[in-house]
C-alpha cells in the first residue's frame, strides 16, 4: 500500500472516485446521490456522518476536537497526523460537509507552489462575494517542501482557507513550525481489529454494500481482519474480491477458500491471541537463539502471513538483540532499531526486508547472554539493599558549599592518566570489588573479555583480586 491516504475507507482523485464536488478540487459541496452502485465497496461504504465512522474516540467523542468543529465550534485549521486507512481523508470531507463550507482537495504528490495560490486566490475571491469559508485539505502535506509550506502561512493565518492537512509522517519533524503553531495537531490511531469488524459486517447487510445477498463465515472474516492490519480499505477491498468470485459462481457463502482464492494468499493457521501466537514467537526467538537463520525466516514468515502486527515483531527482536547477542556483536541493537523505525515509517509490505534483514543478522551472530546476566546481577544487589554512599570524589561539585562538605575532591579525570583508566573508587564501599559483567570469548566481546581484568585491576589498584569477588561459571 502506499502513503497515499485513500481515507476511511474513502477515496481521492487517484484511485478514480469522486470527491464531494465532481466539478473540480476548488468547488463548493455539492448534494450527492446516495451511493454509485458501480464505485467500489470501499467508495460505497465511507461514512456518511461522523457517527459512522469507527475508531478515533478521543477526537470524535463529546467535546473532543473534530466533533466541536463539526457541530459549529470556531473553525481551527489542523494537521491529522496517523497511518494509512485509518480516516485521515474522510475526516477531513466530513468536516467540510458538515459545516457546509466549500471544499477544496489538493495533494502534495502532484501540487506544486501554483497550484496551492490558485486555490488560495479562488478562496479569498468566494470569501470576498459570498463570505463563504474553505475547507482545504492537502493529503500528504510532508512531501511539500518548506517553501510550498510557507505558501500557505499567510492564507491560514487570516483564515482565507481552513487548513486540515494530513500526514503518515510525524509532523512535528515534517512540517514547518510557522504551519505547526498555527494549526492543531491530532492524532489518529490504528484501527483495531474490533472496529475493522465492524465495518466488515456493516458492509455485509447495508444496502450500499452487499445488501444480505451473502453470509460470511467467521473463519473467513478473521482472516480478512488479519489481511487488513487495521487497515479498513483493504479489508473491504478483500471482502469485495471475495463476494465477487463468490457470486460468479453462483454462491451464497464467503468461506476461508473463497478469501485465500480472491487475494491469492493462503490462510496461515495462527491464532494471534492463542496459543499458536505464543508458540510461534517462541519458535522464532529460539531459532534466532540456536543460529538456525532459516528456521528463524521460517517463523518470521509465517507471523507475517498471518497478520502478526509488524511492530510486536521488531519489539522482540530489539530485546533478543541485546539478551542473547550483546556485546558479543555490538552492531545487532543498532540494526533492530533500524528495522523498527522502517516498520514505523515505511510499514508493510515493505517492512518485512527490514525485519528478515535484521533477523538474518541476529540469527548469524555470535551468541552472549553477558549484558542481561550483567544487569539482572547489580539489580538483584540493589533489590537486596546493597547500595551505599557514592564516594565523596564523584559526588556534584557545581553547586556553591559543594567543596566544603568534599564533594568532587581529588577526582582524577581519567583520560589525562596514561592508558585513560585512573586508580580511584567509584562504587559505593560495600560494592568495591563486586564484579557484575563477565564478557565471553566470542565475537566482539573476545577484545573486552581480554582487555578487561587489566581495567579492572588498574581501577582498584590490585594484582590478584580480578576473579576474587566472581563466583560465576566461566563460559
């Protein structure tokens, strides 16, 4: 899918519907007939109300944001910040029609600094005649530039238009600030499953969608909510390819063969709130844990298929890389983080390269539990009491009095020592000596496991007491 954000289920002038004035993106709101039985499902069934639309609570419910401004609240201009399918286009034709002021569509992939004084002029000029206000609304405002963002600071400032622009991206880093302070950032959630189906059974008994003429079998509704991803385009999109080929056929029954014939994906048997969820994911980090890349692609794949929410994904792999890697391969946290941040900004079904990249390097790398078993060991220290003072050389010094109760006295600033590793105490008087970190000998952690009883003697000023205080097995 991509960052073209079709609405709730809505539509732009890309995907060949049309908007709320056929005559063009600068016309007022014309009265609609009251559905295209030829438009697609996802055309016939966008929300004619606010009331109909699912999800968005906290901006549609009483006294919240949009529901103000549809319900004669002062007009605000305002950037709908969220992913894609979640109503971010059809929020905005709502808000225009409901307070029956002119429409005007623009989008950011296509428009340029021309095209948005064009509208602004058009604007101004019915403000002028009949002192009609305009909705604009511009779909993917981050792609404009700054200076085709500025172009709209002086028209959104005296309120020529009424801004409500949208964004997958985060606009506090994607727009500019001038825009940002002069409009009202709302954000909208994914939808969940729930409310995907309910859309799903909306569009099964209302007259503008499948009219009762078909049943859909649960088995065949939970997997067209695990294709969707929260996404209620894509939901109804597959509900009308299979309802379609059913229909062809002479069928009554949307079953879990009709789905996997209609979108050419097979149904991975995956119960993302039963034990197969757990089973799966345990089947994964293990795979990952046993250097077994295959079997780990394996089970990433099958997640995938199944519908697992791509960011649960990129969270395990983010803990596996510092639980059972670590030190041993310093680079695999970096690269979970990165495939996390594809999964946020990019999404599927692109993502999935970022994520079996990084469960490749996971699954290659040296293996070493030391960072957890590190941390677990000093906060079981702290959770049985053991902690102390900290010692008068490392204490604040930059506060007036701080010398004379010997605060930060006598410090040695380590990299003016030779070798950059001073003699001098740091953990409180009952920790000297306690060693937490034991590296291995594998991967990146080899140099450190080497490198570090000569730290750890010339920190405490000993020459046997590097092993003393670690009762551990050695790996």
């Amino acid at each position: 899918m991509t960052d073209t954000e079709p609405g709730l289920f809505g539509h732009d002038a890309e995907d060949g519907g049309a908007g709320p004035d056929p005559a063009g993106p600068t016309g007022p709101v014309h009265q609609q007939p009251r559905f295209d039985t030829q438009a697609p499902l996802a055309v016939r069934m966008r929300p004619r109300t606010l009331d109909e639309v699912v999800g968005q609570k906290h901006l549609l419910g009483p006294g919240a944001p949009l529901r103000r401004l549809v319900e004669g609240g002062s007009p605000s201009s305002m950037l709908l910040y969220g992913p894609p399918g979640t109503g971010k286009t059809t929020l905005a034709t709502l808000v225009a029609g409901a307070t029956g002021r002119r429409f005007a569509q623009l989008s950011a992939l296509s428009a340029g600094v021309k095209e948005v004084r064009a509208v602004i002029t058009d604007a101004s000029n019915a403000l002028r005649r009949t002192g009609e206000q305009t909705v604009l609304f511009i779909d993917e405002v981050h792609r404009f530039s700054k200076t085709q963002q500025d172009s709209l600071l002086g028209a959104v400032e005296n309120r020529t238009v009424i801004l409500i622009a949208a964004t997958t991206e985060n606009p506090f880093f994607a727009v500019v600030s001038p825009l940002l302070s002069r409009s009202l950032v709302l954000q909208l959630q994914p939808l969940a499953d729930d409310e995907v189906g309910d859309l799903l059974d909306r569009a099964m008994t209302d007259e503008r969608g499948l009219d009762d003429r078909l049943t859909l079998e649960p088995e065949a509704r939970t997997h067209i909510l695990a294709l969707a991803g929260g996404d209620a385009r894509r939901a109804l999109t597959a509900l009308e390819a299979a309802a379609d080929s059913v229909e062809n056929e002479n069928g009554e029954v949307i079953d879990l063969t009709a789905v996997e014939r209609a979108v050419n994906r097979a149904a991975v048997r995956y119960d993302r709130d039963g034990d197969q969820h757990y089973d799966v994911t345990s089947a994964f980090i293990k795979s990952i844990r046993g250097s077994d890349v295959d079997a780990a692609l394996h089970y990433l794949a099958r997640m995938l298929e199944a519908g697992e929410d791509p960011r649960f994904i990129a969270r395990r792999l983010m803990i596996h890389a510092s639980e059972d890697i670590g030190m041993a391969d310093p680079t695999a946290l970096p690269v979970c983080v990165a495939a996390a941040q594809v999964v946020q900004l990019v999404g599927l079904p692109e993502a999935r390269i970022g994520l079996a990249q990084a469960t490749i390097h996971l699954a290659t790398a040296p293996k070493s539990n030391a960072v957890v078993m590190a941390i677990d060991a000093a906060m079981a220290d702290v959770r049985s009491g053991r902690i102390g003072s900290v010692p008068p050389s490392l204490r604040d010094g930059h506060y007036p009095g701080a010398a004379k109760l010997g605060n930060a006295q006598r410090y040695l600033y380590p990299p003016d020592v030779p070798g950059g590793v001073a003699e001098q105490q740091y953990p409180p008087d009952e920790l000297v000596g306690r060693d937490y970190y034991t590296p291995v000998g594998r991967g990146a952690e080899r140099p450190v496991a080497e490198r570090l009883p000569l730290i750890r003697r010339t920190i405490r000023g000993t020459k046997d007491r590097v092993d003393q205080h670690d009762t551990r097995e050695k790996p």
